[in-house]
C-alpha cells in the first residue's frame, strides 16, 4: 500500500489511502477537496523516493470532513518558592481530514 508524508500547519504526518487525521485548521469548507503539495516523501513497496525538501509532482489529495475544536489544554504556569501560579485554558481549531488519493 502506498504511503506519503505530508507538511502541513508545521507538522509531518504519515498518510495512506483511506485515513483520518486532524490537523491545523485549514482555510476550507466541509466536503470540500485539499490538494497538499508539500510531499517529503513518498513510499510504495520497495521503492521510496525522498524529496529534498518536496517531491516534484507529487500531491496527497484529501477530503474536508468536519471543522471542529479539540478538547480543553491547560497552559500552567508556575515559579517556584514565589507563590506565583497562573492557569489557562485554551481549545484549538482543527480540521478533520479523509486522505483520497497519493500521486
């Protein structure tokens, strides 16, 4: 089964046909279609080629599914022997993709 790696939101991730990944948010709409360029590398069987940086003429094409917010992180920060604690919450937004094809 063939398989990429991708660059996206400053993140690498391993990609094949059929997965789903949450990534940085993308400027795009629900079932719409992605075009990600940025292969690093690319795999099938035997044969892997390997971009310095990106593979020309390759793309990892992928479907929107849902944009969304992930779940509650906490920033905490504290300095020691002061008495100084501060905590704070913040949630991502993301977007929720479906890998359709590797060129």
């Amino acid at each position: 089964m063939a398989y990429a790696v991708i660059k996206t939101g400053g993140k690498q991730y391993r990609v094949q046909e059929g997965d789903t990944l949450d990534v940085e948010k993308l400027e795009a709409e629900v079932d719409s279609e992605i075009t990600f360029n940025e292969v690093l590398l690319h795999g099938e069987g035997d044969t892997v080629k390997v971009g310095a940086p990106f593979i020309d003429g390759g793309a990892v094409t992928a479907k929107v599914v849902d944009q969304f917010r992930c779940a509650k992180e906490v920033a905490f920060k504290f300095k020691r022997r002061k008495g100084f604690h501060k905590t704070k919450g913040y949630r991502r937004h993301m977007t929720k993709l479906e890998i359709t094809s590797i060129g």
